[in-house]
C-alpha cells in the first residue's frame, strides 16, 4: 500500500524575499509609468521670451502758457529819459577814420587763433564788408588786405622805359586807387630797390582821406630827381631781415645779388606782412627762375686756384688800370647826351648802373680794351627747387594756421625794344598761376601813359 506524501511548508525566509521582490517591481513599474505619461501623453506648457526690458519715459512737463491782455501802445512822445548818474571809465586810445569817411566794419575771422584777428579787415572768406575792389593797371581784383609793392630801382626810370615821367604815372596810379579804397580796407605800400625796402607804415593802415593823404605826400619824393634815383640815400631804407625758413638753402642764397634771387627774396619779405592781396609794379620779374647759391667747398677751392693763376692775375691788373678811364669815357657821354635832352625840354638820362661801371659801359655802347677775367661764379638752384620752397614757405605762414595764401599780381614795366623771352614769360606765367594771381606786361612811355585805370574805380 502506497501511503500519501505529505504536503512540503514553505520557507518563511524565501517567501519573504518573493514578496519584497514583487514590491520593488510594482513600484519601478509604477515610475516609469508615471514616467511615459508625463514625457509622452502630458503636453508641455508653452514658453515665451522674456521682452527687453523698455525705458520708462518721463511725460513732458507741464506748460503754463499766460495769456496776457493786450495794452495800448504808448505814444512816444509820452516817452521821458532820467539821469541815473555818471559812469566813469579809463580813457581808450581809438584810431579811427575821420567820420567824413564811408566807414565801414567787418566781422570776419574773430576768433581765429592761427595767427592775427582783426575786427577790422582779416582773412577771405568771411562777411566782407571791408573788401574793395581793386584795377591796377588793368588788373582787377576783390581784396581787405592789400600790399602794393612798387620797384624803384634806376632800370625803373631809364629812358627807354620812359624816364621819371613814367614813373610819376606810376605813383598817380597806386595813389589814385588807394584813394579810391573803402575805408575799411587795410593797406600798405613797401618802396623796393633790389633787396632794399622801405614801408609806408610798420602795419597795415586802415584806408581813409588821412591816411590817402599822407601817402601822396610820402612817395613824392622818389623817382623825382635824376641824380638821387631808387632809394639812394633815402633815410629809413635798408635790407629787411627775412623771418621764415632760416635753415634752408635757398634762404642763404637770397643775399647774393642776382635779380632771380632779389625776386625771391621780395616776394618772401611781401608775404610776411599777413595781407590777402599783392600788387607787383616792376621793372624785373621772371617768375620762378634759377637762384645763385654760395660755392661748396671743392668749388671754392677750384675758384682759389684760378684767381691765383699768373694769367688771370695779369689780365685783372691790366683791366683795374683801365677802370678810370671807362668812368671818365661814361661821365663825358652821358653830359653830352643830358645837354641835348636839356635843349628838347627833356628830363636827364638815368643809367641803370646795376654793375656799375660795368653795366653803364654796356649801355652806352662803350668797349673795354681789356675784359674783367672773370668774376666769381655762382652755381645755380633751379626753378623747381624754389617752388618747393615757397610751398614750404606758405605753409609755414597761412596754411598752417588755417589761412589762405594770399594771390599775387604782376604789372611788369619793359622799355618798347626789351627782350623778354618764351622761357622768361612762361616763368611768370607759371608764378602768377601758383599764387592765384593775373599779370600784365606794359611797354615803352606811350603805352604806360594810357595803362592807368585806378582813377576810374569806385568802392
């Protein structure tokens, strides 16, 4: 008989385990349900930008408009005036045009600390109520600050050009157009004898029938007496020192006496005045040309070597014992030519006597038995090296300091038959076309006596 198998009991141990594990799967089961239902079924709330952040703006004040009432205009001669008291005040020194004048003021260029301010006349540009208008021989121009540069060197009154008649039209011109100036235009005039000069006054004056008045009296005297022709001894004349641009070749060049050097050395010294406007009357001018400069030192030394050669010491020993003789020859020739002129009511001949002894020679038409052998050379700077140094030089006296670089103007005196070449005129041009400026060449007496058109401009 098969007997019945009892029934096995569980460990307590294992069940405790099973229930636990269940457990723990119910709960994983129920988070990563809770998991699935809020990534996948529940839909995410919306999200907005944040907006920038805008500045709050204050309202406007408040306005209070008052409306006042209207009044009745008061009649004037219901006016009274009482006297409150006196005010002192320090006495002022004040030159001013006589009140006779057309006086009238500008304002132009106050405040201006790149160089001089004037309340009365000052840089182009500006409320120009002190400009006139100026025709210098047929040269026109609009201008405040005007320098009238006149040349009165001998060659300006020499008998092909006219003599000291001439030049009296000369003076009647400048004086009749400074005559004719508003009075608030400023002006001056410089008297030049190659790098000789003389100023009308230190600065510019403010034009007026005073100042017109003591000019005609102060430029009487020059060209006026054959034997004292130029500035030859004139008292207050000399060689100015130039101020601008000391440490340049050119500058140390300018004192040799050479008619491209004086011409430079003028237009600069004209420059200097802090004007707008310049007026050359001349008897030389061929603009931009070559400049003699000093010897360098293998220069010097071959010059040296030369004057201290037999020949050349022979020759100049010969020729200085002719010298007295060419002066006394001259002398003689220009009394006979003077006694004639004297009985045709003619002013004497004025020689150039730019070289002397040498020059009158020439022009007389005299010959030497023994020629000078040789005077000492100076060697050339060209005209393109000059223009870069009065580029240089404008911009060291206006430009720099904001200003425009004044224009300037050519009237150029030549005797009827003068030589004046292609590459001498071109020079000019090219010069009166760097400066903005006009030019007019005026030959022989007839030509300058019907050239005058300062006496017919009005301001």
């Amino acid at each position: 008989m098969i007997s019945k198998q009892q029934r096995r009991k569980m460990n307590p141990m294992l069940l405790n385990v099973l229930v636990f594990s269940a457990a723990l799967h119910a709960i994983a089961l129920f988070i990563l349900g809770g998991i699935t239902v809020v990534k996948y079924i529940i839909p995410d709330d919306a999200q907005f930008e944040e907006p920038a952040e805008v500045a709050e703006e204050k309202p406007p004040p408040e306005v209070k408009v008052e409306i006042k009432p209207r009044h009745e205009i008061q009649p004037m001669n219901n006016l009274s005036t009482k006297n409150i008291g006196n005010i002192a005040v320090a006495d002022i020194a004040v030159d001013l045009p006589s009140m006779g004048d057309s006086f009238t003021i500008r304002t132009g260029n106050v405040g201006n600390f790149g160089g001089t301010s004037n309340l009365i006349g000052s840089g182009r540009g500006q409320l120009d109520f002190g400009s006139s208008q100026v025709n210098v021989f047929g040269i026109k121009a609009k201008a405040e600050r005007i320098l009238f540069v006149i040349d009165t060197n001998r060659q300006m009154v020499t008998d092909k050009k006219g003599g000291l008649n001439s030049y009296r039209v000369i003076k009647d011109e400048i004086t009749d157009m400074v005559g004719n100036l508003n009075a608030g235009t400023l002006y001056n005039v410089m008297l030049q004898d190659r790098t000789r000069t003389l100023l009308f006054k230190p600065n510019l004056v403010t034009a007026g029938s005073d100042s017109h008045a003591q000019l005609v009296r102060w430029i009487a005297p020059i060209n006026s007496n054959a034997n004292k022709p130029g500035l030859e001894g004139v008292r207050g004349s000399k060689r100015p020192t130039l101020r601008s641009l000391s440490d340049q070749t050119v500058y140390k060049s300018l004192s040799i006496g050479h008619r491209g050097n004086e011409t430079i050395f003028i237009t600069q010294y004209a420059l200097e005045q802090n004007i707008d406007t310049i007026f050359f009357i001349t008897g030389y001018h061929q603009g931009f040309e070559a400049v003699r400069r000093h010897l360098n030192e293998k220069e010097e030394k071959d010059w040296q070597k030369k004057i201290s050669s037999r020949e050349y010491k022979e020759q100049l020993a010969k020729h200085q014992i002719e010298v007295p003789a060419m002066k006394q020859r001259v002398a003689n020739e220009l009394n006979r030519i003077n006694a004639e002129r004297k009985k045709k009511g003619q002013p004497p001949r004025v020689l150039d006597q730019r070289h002397g002894v040498y020059s009158n020679a020439n022009e007389l038409g005299l010959n030497w038995n023994t020629r000078h052998p040789g005077h000492k050379p100076h060697p050339l700077i060209e005209p393109r090296e000059i223009q870069k140094y009065v580029t240089q030089l404008n911009e060291q006296l206006y430009q720099q300091f904001d200003k425009p670089v004044p224009s300037i103007n050519v009237v150029l005196f030549l005797a009827e038959d003068e030589a004046f070449s292609k590459q001498a005129e071109k020079q000019l041009r090219d010069y009166v076309r760097f400066y903005k400026g006009k030019r007019r060449i005026i030959r022989g007496e007839k030509e300058i006596n019907s050239a005058r058109t300062a006496k017919n401009t009005t301001n």
